[in-house]
C-alpha cells in the first residue's frame, strides 16, 4: 500500500473511531457546550485534513488513473449479461 493510501487509511479509521453522537465515554467530560464546542473544533479540524487528502489526489499527476482506467474499464464491459454497453467511447 503506498504511503498515501496508508495516511488516507489512519485519517479514515480516525475519524470514524469516536462515538457519531458527540458522547464521550470520559465520565468527568464536562459540560454539553463545552463538548460541542470541541466537537465542532475538532470536525473543523478533520474537515481541513480531509480537504488536504482530496486536494493532494487531484493534483497527483503520476499518471496511474490514466494507465489503470482502460483496464478497468476492459474488466467491467466483459461477462455483462447485458449487451449494452456500459460505457460510450
């Protein structure tokens, strides 16, 4: 997996490992303001990180989409039950 896929991995699993809800399972958490008030800093937080992620793979100009997409593209028109294309040239 290239260092890309990997940070985008720990970023993703990240994100998803606190509760969805804003709940803590700290049990002197503090106030319900305070708490959205972290919660809505840290989402702004991941928010930039993830603007970064996206950012970093539209400008990734190392031409493997380019290469990778015809292959793709092959596999998915094969074996299809339906003898309409998928995709128009």
């Amino acid at each position: 997996m290239s260092k890309l896929n990997s940070a985008a991995l720990k970023l993703w699993t990240d994100d998803f490992s606190q509760p969805p809800d804003g709940t803590s399972t700290d049990s002197n958490a503090g106030s319900v303001s305070a708490r959205s008030e972290m919660d809505l800093a840290e989402q702004k937080a991941r928010n930039q990180r993830v603007i970064q992620l996206l950012n970093s793979w539209l400008a990734d100009e190392s031409g493997y989409d380019e290469a990778t997409w015809p292959k793709v593209k092959k596999a998915l028109e094969e074996n299809r039950l339906s003898r309409r294309r998928r995709f128009c040239d």
